[in-house]
DNA sequence: CTTGCAACCGGAACTAGTTCCGCTTACCGT
DNA sequence: ACGGTAAGCGGAACTAGTTCCGGTTGCAAG
C-alpha cells in the first residue's frame, strides 16, 4: 500500500533490525495520519497504539514530540529545498527569493506544529543538522542569487535568513496570521537585499 | 525606587476580596524568588506551596505558566517601554531604535522563559494587549522619529516589528545566541529604515 | 450580631509528554 | 540447528501543567 517503498533504500535506514525498521515505517505511517485527521494535537500515546507498538519505541527512534513532526514532514521539506533552483533559474533573483520564502511560510503555517519542530531542529544543535543544512543551502542558492547584482553588501547570511524565517513561522503560525508572515517576510527581504 | 507606584493602586487590582489579593501579591513574590533562583524551570506547584496556597489559587489569578512569568516582570518590561521617549530625544533617530531593539532583545533572552511569556502575549487575542500595547508604543515612537527624516515609506507598522523581535527573541533564546540576535535585529533595522 | 452568598480556596484528579527497566528476539558466529 | 547477546520492545511510572469542584470565608445588608 504505502506508495513510495518498493525497491531499495526508501530512506537513510542505517542498519536498524528488521523489526525495528518496520516499525519505524508504521509509526511515520500512523504519525501521518493522525497529524493529518487530527492536527499537531494529536496524542504521542495514540499514535504509538496505531501504529501497534509501545511509546518506549517511538520514543527510541524519534526523542521527542517535535522530532516526529519533523520526520513525517521531511519529504516534504526536501520538495520545497529542491524547488529553490528552478526557481533561481526562471526568476529574477529577487523575486526567486522571495517565492521561495512565501512558500517556506506557507508550509510552515499550514502544517500544524511544524514551526515548532522547525524551532528544535533549528536550535538544537543535535545530529538532526541535516535538514538545516538542507533548508541553508536552499537559501543560500537563492542568496548568492541576489548578492551577484547588489555587490557590497557581506551581510546576510543564509543561516541568519533561516533563523529568521523560523521566527516569522513562530509567531504567524497561530491561527490565520498569514497577513502578519506576508508582512514580515517583505521586511526581512527590504533587510537583506538593498532594494 | 519604583517610580510611579507610592500613591492609590500600585497595579491594576480591581476590586478583589482582601484574601485575594494578599495571595495575589504572595504568588508573584514567591514566583519572582523561584525564577531568579532557579530560572523558568521552577515549578507552579512549587510556587504555589511557596506562597502558602494551592495551584487552584494560583491559576485561578495567572491562567497559565507564560501569564505567570509575564507579570512577575511586567513593571520591567513596563521601564522599557518607558526609556524609549528617552532614548528618542537623545539619539539619533536609527540609533534610538537599534539600541532600544537590543534592550527589548536582551532583556528577553536574559530572562529565563520570558521569550515564551510574549510569544503568549503576542499571540493570544486575551486581555493581556494591555502589555502588547504598551511595547507597540514604544515602537511607535521610536518608528515615528525614524519616519520623519525618511518619508515616502509607509512600510513597517509598530506591531510588525514588535512580531518580528518576538520571534528573533524565540530564535534566540536558547542559550548564547547573543550574536544572533544581534545580527537578525541589524537586519530587521535594515527592513524598517531605508538606510 | 446574624445571615446570605458570591467570591475564593485547596488540592485531588486529569492529561500529555518523557523516562526507565525487565523481558524478548533478530542476527551472527560456530 | 544452536546459543549468546546486543538491539529492540512495551508499558508502567514519573513529571509538570491545567482543570474541577465541594467546602470556606470576606463582606455587606438587615
């Protein structure tokens, strides 16, 4: 049934027991669902019962609440990292940049508690760096875009920019505050270009 | 010291029983004592004992932790907002800005848990604007002085700004992040001044 | 002083996340 | 096949915030 697996390695599986992967797979398969039926609220208990396994495993393979979040959106988060090209290919950098932006906003808004979990992954300075680097070389593909025409100007770095972003997220994501993220994405633009 | 207190009301209480209040003022004594003795951490139940009455006193005066935390350092918060005239008459119009941004930044991330309190204080739609509203005025002052000299730009409402330090005061809470704070709140003054 | 009652009190109970640990089992070497 | 063992498992227990409600009390009217 679940689409994508098939053939080799769906996704960075280091070795785990068999057992132990499969119930990996269950576990982002009934976090998914339940997210998606009944938002971030959704409780860590139920869905270890979903997914027929104890809390003590889910809490092995993801530390914390957030962490699972951050799992079961990761695909998704590499979509929106992969768009960044294309979209520093068909648009003016500024422009690129700022779509790009929007976007992070809009999944970060839409996806019920994933600001949080972007807080974690963005703070704690765990293993779990890769989806940072991720989301830092989006941006920063996008910045080096912009930075070619408005020489001079050092600042801005693409780690900055995501931090940012991340703060937008966190207090936008409550509720339909998608004016306020639309405004405040617009500013930290005005900041990091010279318009 | 505590300037405008001495006469009539030293805060809002509003009519409230005897008993009441003198818990009320227990409560935020034996709150202040725990946060600085052992930072946000502290618990309410421990709180609660502290100040001689249940957590069912404590909740029914401080609804949550965040409010909690949010009036043990409101007259604080409240001095802030009070030095921005000061620095507005003194300053450079930019400077006066910046360096009342990096108080604002500073304060919140040297107070343990404060970071979360404004994010309830921003987000929540409750009673609590009366704090909001006084942090936007501040900012409206000091944007009033900076929109003077550069006109033409209608962009950056006192209430975005106030967001936008809310969230990098998210970002960088968590341990030393000083640095970034400070790097994040250079940008944001870029955004709002055309420089 | 007595009485009525709304406001108030305390803490047990509830909720949800996280940790701990004794038992089980997949896997590898023999 | 077989046995040893490290990896894995489940869920009871723990923690901390928050809610609920039966009992109490300040206060003012009579």
């Amino acid at each position: 049934m679940s689409s994508s697996d098939g053939a080799g390695t769906t996704r960075g599986h280091r070795s785990l027991r068999a057992d132990a992967r499969r119930n990996e797979d269950r576990l982002l398969e009934a976090a998914a669902a339940a997210f998606a039926r009944e938002g971030a609220g959704a409780s860590v208990k139920d869905i270890a019962r979903a997914a027929g396994v104890g809390v003590g495993t889910l809490y092995r393979r993801f530390p914390s609440k957030e962490l699972l979040i951050e799992a079961v959106y990761r695909h998704e988060v590499r979509r929106l990292c992969d768009s960044a090209p294309h979209l520093a290919a068909t648009l003016p950098p500024v422009d690129a940049l700022r779509t790009w932006m929007e976007d992070f906003i809009d999944f970060m808004t839409v996806k019920g508690g994933m600001a949080d979990a972007l807080r974690v992954v963005l703070t704690d300075d765990n293993e779990k760096t890769h989806t940072r680097a991720l989301l830092a070389d989006a941006i920063a593909h996008l910045l080096a875009a912009v930075g070619e025409r408005s020489p001079g100007r050092p600042r801005a770095d693409a780690q900055d920019v995501l931090m940012a972003l991340g703060g937008i997220s966190l207090m936008a994501s409550s509720e339909g505050r998608r004016d306020l993220a639309a405004r405040l994405v617009h500013l930290l633009l005005h900041g990091v270009v010279g318009t």
